[in-house]
C-alpha cells in the first residue's frame, strides 16, 4: 500500500496545478490529463474541487469586460461547458446592466430574448439553480422576469420555489427584492407574499433597515390587519432620521404604503415632503408626477411642493415633444398651471392629439376634468382618439371616461350609444360585486340609463355579497334612473322600486354585522358620504352613534371628514368629535384641526362646550400657522367665521400682506349659474320689468357673489342698472365697478338694495331642514353690507303650492315687493 499523502502535500500539488492552468494556455487533452493525474494522487480533493479548466475569477474578469451584448453571447458560446452557477448568474446581471444603458429598452429585450445564446444561459441557469447562493438566486430571477417573454417562464417558477424553501434564511434586503420579484407577478395575495409578511412581523422590532423595509411595507400592504399596519407606521417614524436626507425613493414608498392603506398620517408625509423639497434637484417628470398622483389620493396639501413642482414642470414644456411625456406633463402641470400655461399646454397637444394612443387620451380627458377645461376643439379631438379604441378599455376605464365626459358636457349620440353598448355587454358577463356596481354607475350617467332584465338580475345576483360601497353605487344608479324616469316618461316601475327595497335591506344588514367601529370604517372610509342614499346614511349614522364611545384620537379625524360630507346632523357624534378634541389634543395633529372643526361649520352647530372646543383648537394650531398651506388657512378662518368665532392670531397671519401675495398665486377659478338659478333669472326679468332691472352673479365688497341684485326706489319700484349688464356665470373684474350706472354711489334717499338668493339642498341638513353654516354667514355678512336678503329654498320653489309659473311668479312678487295676491 502506497504512502498517505497529508493534507499539506495536498494542498501543494492542488495549488501548483491551478496556478500552471491558470498561468498557461493550455491544449484542452493536456489540461484532462493533468485532471486526470491529479485524480489518482488526490482522491479526497477531487470531490471537492470538481472538474473546472479554469477558476471563476479569471472568467467573471473576462465577462466583465464585454462592452455589449453580442461579446457575451459570443463568451457564453465558447464557455458554455464549463460555466458555473456564479458565472452563470454574472452573465445574466451583465446583460441587465447593458440593457439598463440603453434608450429603447423595449427593443433591446426583445433582442436579447429571442437570441440564442440567450437560451443557452437560460438552460443553464435551469440546470444549476439549486446550486446559486441566495443573492445569486434572487437576482436572477429579478432579472429573468425582465427579459421574459412568455407569461409562464418556467424557469421563473423554479426560481421562485427554491426561493420559497430558503425564505427563512434571506435577510431583510434579500427578502425585500425577493417580494419585488412577487409583486411584478402580481402575487399580493398569494401565501409566500404572507410568508413574507410573516417573517416581517416577527423580526419588525430588530429591524433597522428603512430602506429595505420601505420595500416590503408597499408589497405586503394588501394583505396585513390594521394593528400592524399601525406598527408598520410607528416603526418608520422611529427609522426616518436614520436615513439620509436624500433618499427620495425610500421617502415615495412610504407615502406609497399610506397610499395603499388609505392612511393620510400626516407626521410622516410632512417628513417624506421635506425629503422631496430638500432635493429638487433630483426630480424628474416621472417623479413629480407620482408624488402627484399619491398627494392627490392622501387629500395631502403642500403649498411650497406646489410651487416648485409648478416652476419646474413649466420650464419641461418647451423640452418635451414625444406624446408620452409630454402628455404625462399635461396631466401633472395641468390642474395647477396658470392662465398662460395652459394655453400653451392645450395647443400644444392639439399639435399631437392625433398621435395620442388610447391610454393617453384617457390621461388627457381626465386631466381636464380636473382642470375644468371644456375647450371644445380639444375635446373634439380627444374623444375622436378614445371612440378609436373604445373596445380596449376595461369597465373602470369606461367609467372614468363616462364621468369625465358627462362633466365636461359632451354629447355626441354616436358616441354614446358605442358606450352604452360596450357597458352593457361587460355587464351581461360580469359577475365581480365592484365591476358591476362600476358598470351599472357609468350606465346610469349616460343620457338613456335603463337597465333591461338581464341588467337587473345581474344586480340582483351579486347584492349578497356586496359591500357598502358596492351598495351605495347600485342605490345612487336606480335612484338616477327613477329620476329619468320621473322626468322623461312621467313613470316608475314596481321594479325600481324594488330593487330599492333590496338594495336597502342588504345595506341594513351589513351594517348590524358590523361588530365594531375599525369594522365598520374598513368599508366606510371608501363610500363619499355625499352620494349615500337616504336610507341606507340613517342606518349608517346609527350604527355610528352605536359606536359612539370608540370614537377617539386616531380615528376622529377620519370620522369627521365623513360627517361633514354626509350633510347629516348628529349633535351626539359631534359632541363626542368636540369631546375627543378637547382631551386628546395633544395627540392630534395640527394640520388635521380643519377636518375636525369643519363637521361644526359646515352643518351650523355649536358644540355645548364651544369655547373651550375651538379655543383648544386653535391654540394647538397657533405655532403652526405661518407655514400652513394658505387655502387651509382660509378655510380654517372662513369656518371659524362661519361660528362666529374670530380668534386674533389667525386673523393676524391671514390679514397681512405676504400671506395675501402667497394666497395670490394659489387662487383662481369663476362659477357658474344653475338650472333653477336661469329659471329664477328669466322671471325676475319679468317680475321687475326687464333685463336692466335686475343684475346675476353680482360680486359685492369682501368677495360674496349673490345669486340675484336689483334695487327698489322708496316707493317699491324697481330702478334700472343701464346696458351693461354681466353674462351669466361671469364675475366683474372689480366689485362695484363702472359695468352699471347706480352701483359705486350712495343709493337714493328711501332706496334699498336686495339680494336674492337660491339654496339648494346642499344648503340644508339631510336629514332636517337645518340651514348650514355658510349659506347662515352669508345672509349675515350681506345684512351688513346693506342688503335685504330673500333667500329662496328649493323645497319652497320645487313644491307642489309653485308647481306653476303664475305661483311662481306671485311668489317672486310678494317676496320682493310684499305683495299678496287676493
């Protein structure tokens, strides 16, 4: 028996031979022989070294210097035999990184995907996966899914397996690009995201990495309870000044993970704003555009974000001339632009309308909606591209455009009835409760919304399993189409009535299950309480009252905001909002102040500890008011006044003149005149002899515009204004001014100025008729100006005693002129 090498010896022949491979360039026979000899002195190591010519250093070096991709695909050729997993995984991450350098990166995948060469790496990578080590293996896969073409790579499904069997081993980093790989396949909900989840709970307490858990947060938003997504919040404000000031994609992600959570927490999203506001310089279109869309939905206001987003955004206009950019500049610079940028912004998209693919005509439509921009021949041209490829759009996106178009008051038969059509054939095979409700809202917005048999049995099939939300869609549609009915057709059918019934029982029923008030608010925070039908809103407001005693810091805020949309008067939830404030101020937020004394302005109540409830308010507020955005600040004075409530530090930060000159150049926007208010216009002409006797939308000193004006002499006849009366909707330049002969002199002595005011419902209460706070200021405000007020109700001028013009009339004369008709 031969001598026992030591492992010393070993280890010196194992070295001398790598070192004359690896020095050497050696005939491929010659290098299997030397393996070959060393197979029979080294035994041992040879399963340990396993048979490779040369080491991977040399080729990793080699790769790394391919300057494109037809070098490596050129070196993969040539290596193929003998590549290993870590090689393997370097030619994947070069290939990325080539085709990150790129400007058409659609095409160069395309290029890199369908090569040959490319399918020999992907063989490969299939062969030796369970061999890669952790980042090796994630990466990977981040990258194969970025050059995949085919829905179902099965390479990716190994890849994602194998992930799945170390899970538990990958640290924070590591699992947070691994849940980026799931999310790019759409896997929120599936059980290795909650894996995911899981594994951050657990470890959530040692966790110091914002970076990497910012990832994870947006990824498993969907699927985690609200305690740990309140966790998840309190352990960001504990990480945020950890990170450096400049990281704005750590900062996105978390104003995206509130976004997903529809949670506006305020503390955080001041701290994510200053990150953006502190590096201007690193934003581009695309990010703009994204803290855009995510403020928008938190309802977050930042004045100074606004300004410099509008300054920079305005100097790109002249730089972008692609459809693509140029139509995302649109819709961010858009609704905040001025006069003169608009201009610019909508005639320069005429230039290109025509180029518009149908998803950007949907960008474009919206974003004038938001900017309230009826410029018929962009209008015209947008919709000519959506009738275009109206098949390809999904229920949503057919509702949007149907919202946004029947704002915008276009009408076009043709188009119409193609949107109805293609509604109507979504709905005969949905069977989703959300996109029905979808489909059967944007059907009911159109000019004709019947609903045939099948449209009403498909509502009917799926009411068991819808949520408030769902409910509220399907009661607001009927009711329209009762209304069209009522108004059209002078009829109502048993089957509206009906499904009213049913619509009504299914909501009761699934406000009683509700066992809690976060229960409860998981399906409210999403219903706008404006549009809750009656029945189902005095269910709601009980099932509120019920949980009267759960209202407190956390959510007050919330609840509110809910009240003050639902026009609703509860004195008992608004008392408890006042209580809540009162003694736990301390943990509210001062930027939230306004949504929680706005319930109390808009619906004209005084809480029975008002003094203490306002004064506690606005001393919480006070330190905070030069930096307040400055139309919350007006609002908050405009509600506060609204009360009767005057404190001297806010009217001192509103009445001085660099807030005015901020406020300045937030402000602009005119309104419009109703149907009931042109009614009201073309009688009073009438009533007071002619056109020149009676004046509309009249601006008045201090900014109130009134609805009517006109002036009686002392002997109760009316006094003309001259030829130059304003159009209708249209304000003057200047209050007061030279557009009439009378207005700007002191009136005749016995004479009297009144005005004439229209309410409609959202001046009342809902549930009684309780006048609200604005419309209560404004009749004070006017009476001291000089005005007689004759405020006119719409429940007055749409009853039955002035179902006429002549009852109408009279009505008009009595209040005017204090005459009864005998």
């Amino acid at each position: 028996m031969g001598k026992v090498m030591s492992l010393e010896e070993r280890s010196c022949i194992l070295e001398w031979v790598y070192s004359h491979l690896n020095g050497s360039k050696i005939h491929e026979g010659k290098t299997v022989l030397y393996m070959l000899h060393l197979r029979a002195i080294c035994p041992f190591s040879w399963r340990v070294f396993q048979f490779r010519p040369i080491s991977c250093e040399p080729l990793i070096i080699q790769m790394n210097k391919c300057t494109d991709e037809e070098q490596i695909f050129d070196f993969i050729e040539r290596n193929k035999a003998i590549l290993s997993e870590k090689q393997v995984g370097c030619a994947f991450d070069m290939l990325w990184k080539l085709q990150k350098q790129k400007t058409s990166l659609l095409k160069n995948v395309e290029y890199v995907r369908d090569h040959p060469q490319f399918l020999t790496l992907h063989n490969l990578a299939t062969n030796k996966f369970k061999l890669m080590n952790d980042d090796t293996l994630v990466n990977v896969l981040h990258i194969t899914q970025r050059f995949a073409g085919e829905s179902h790579d099965p390479l990716v499904e190994a890849l994602v397996t194998e992930a799945w069997r170390r899970l538990e081993r990958f640290d924070i980093k590591l699992l947070s690009e691994f849940s980026s790989c799931l999310a790019d396949q759409h896997l929120y909900f599936s059980p290795l995201m909650g894996k995911i989840a899981d594994i951050v709970h657990r470890n959530l307490e040692t966790t110091q990495d914002l970076s990497s858990l910012s990832v994870l947060m947006v990824n498993i938003s969907s699927l985690i309870s609200r305690h740990f997504q309140q966790q998840l919040v309190n352990k960001t404000e504990l990480l945020f000044d950890t990170i450096d000031s400049s990281e704005v994609n750590v900062a996105t992600r978390i104003a995206q993970f509130l976004r997903n959570i529809k949670y506006c927490y305020q503390p955080l999203l001041e701290k994510c704003n200053n990150v953006f506001l502190s590096n201007v310089d690193q934003l581009d279109l695309d990010s703009i555009s994204k803290i855009f869309r995510l403020y928008k939905i938190l309802q977050f206001n930042s004045f100074e974000f606004i300004m410099m987003a509008k300054k920079k955004l305005t100097e790109m206009i002249p730089l972008c001339n692609h459809p693509a950019s140029f139509v995302k500049l649109f819709v961010t610079l858009g609704p905040i632009a001025g006069p003169e940028e608009k201009k610019q912004l909508k005639s320069t998209l005429l230039l290109m309308s025509e180029d518009l693919t149908g998803e950007q005509a949907l960008a474009v439509l919206r974003a004038m909606e938001d900017m309230e921009s009826r410029n018929s021949h962009l209008i015209k041209k947008v919709t000519s591209v959506l009738h275009k490829h109206l098949d390809s759009y999904k229920p949503l996106e057919l509702l949007k455009i149907t919202q946004a178009l029947t704002f915008l008051h276009f009408q076009r038969k043709e188009f119409s009835a193609k949107l109805r059509e293609l509604l109507l054939s979504y709905l005969k095979i949905s069977f989703i409760p959300t996109e029905v409700s979808i489909l059967v809202y944007a059907i009911s917005l159109l000019p004709s919304p019947h609903l045939d048999e099948v449209g009403i049995s498909r509502i009917e099939a799926v009411l068991p399993q819808c949520n408030l939300h769902n409910l509220s869609n399907f009661a607001t549609s009927v009711l329209r189409w009762i209304q069209y009915d009522h108004m059209y057709l002078d009829s109502i059918t048993g089957k509206q009535l009906k499904l009213l019934q049913k619509l009504d029982h299914y909501g009761r029923q699934r406000l009683q299950h509700s066992n809690s008030l976060d229960l409860l608010w998981e399906e409210l925070k999403s219903v706008r309480g404006n549009t809750f039908p009656e029945s189902l809103l005095e269910e709601t407001i009980a099932t509120l009252q019920h949980f009267v005693d759960e209202i407190n810091y956390i959510n007050v805020v919330e609840i509110a905001s809910f009240i003050s949309n639902t026009d609703y008067l509860s004195t008992l939830l608004l008392d408890r909002i006042a209580s809540v404030a009162v003694q736990q101020i301390e943990k509210i937020h001062p930027f939230t102040i306004l949504a929680i004394i706005l319930p109390f302005s808009t619906l004209n109540y005084d809480p029975p500890q008002r003094d203490e409830f306002f004064g506690t308010c606005v001393q919480h507020l006070n330190s905070y008011l030069g930096i307040l955005d400055p139309l919350m600040l007006v609002c908050l004075g405009f509600s506060l006044a609204t009360l009767q409530y005057f404190p001297e530090d806010l009217l001192k930060s509103i009445f001085n003149i660099e807030f005015l000159a901020r406020l300045d150049s937030q402000l602009e926007s005119i309104g419009g005149m109703s149907g009931a208010q042109q009614q009201i216009y073309k009688m009073l002409t009438e009533v007071l002899g002619g056109i020149n006797c009676v004046k509309a939308s009249v601006l008045t000193p201090y900014y109130h515009t009134v609805d009517f004006e006109c002036i009686l002499d002392k002997r109760k006849k009316p006094l003309p204004y001259g030829s130059h009366n304003i159009a209708w909707g249209q304000l003057p330049e200047m209050p007061w001014e030279s557009n009439t002969e009378i207005v700007g002199s002191r009136l005749p002595p016995g004479a009297e100025r009144i005005a004439l005011e229209f309410l409609d419902s959202k001046s009342f209460c809902r549930n009684i008729p309780h006048m609200k706070g604005k419309s209560a200021m404004k009749k004070r405000h006017l009476e001291i100006l000089g005005y007689r007020v004759i405020q006119i109700s719409q429940f007055e001028w749409n009853s039955m005693a002035l179902s006429t013009k002549d009852a109408r009339m009279d009505y008009l004369r009595e209040r005017i002129f204090g005459e009864v008709k005998s």
